[in-house]
C-alpha cells in the first residue's frame, strides 16, 4: 500500500488528508484518486505538485512506487505578508 497524502482544497474535496492506496506507479495512485474523489479533484490535481517520498516528483507515471512509499499532492498556495 502507498500512504496518498492531501493537503488544502484537494484535502477538502477528499474529506480526508490521507489515505491508502494499493497500487504499483504514480500513474496508478492519482487514477485511483481521482476515481475516489470525483471531477473537482480532478481539476485541482492539474495544478498541484506532486511528491515522493519527500522529494519533488520528477518522472513519469508510470514511475514505480513501493510499499510504504509516500506520495503527497500539494496544491498551488498563495499569501504571505504584503
């Protein structure tokens, strides 16, 4: 299994910051949320970024991941002073 893990509005759409997924590339991973978490999470994952195991995410879909691997998408963020 591979820990999903969401942040901000995709986490909102979700209803839940983490869940576990059993598959074997990112390709697969995102598949499967999308189908979980419907068409707005979708549109929300276009613009994300997307981390593996704590490094940004570089390759393809179909990159394998492991059990255990971690794989956070991070949603585009703005403010801080002005």
């Amino acid at each position: 299994m591979v820990t999903l893990r969401l942040f901000a509005h995709l986490r909102e759409l979700a209803g839940t910051g983490r869940v576990e997924i059993d598959a074997d590339h990112v390709g697969a991973v995102l598949e499967e949320a999308c189908k979980r978490f419907g068409a707005g999470f979708a549109d929300g994952l276009r613009s994300a970024s997307i981390w593996i195991d704590g490094e940004p995410f570089e390759g393809g879909a179909d990159q394998a991941v492991t059990k255990g691997s971690e794989v956070a998408i991070i949603p585009p963020v703005s403010g801080g002073s002005g």
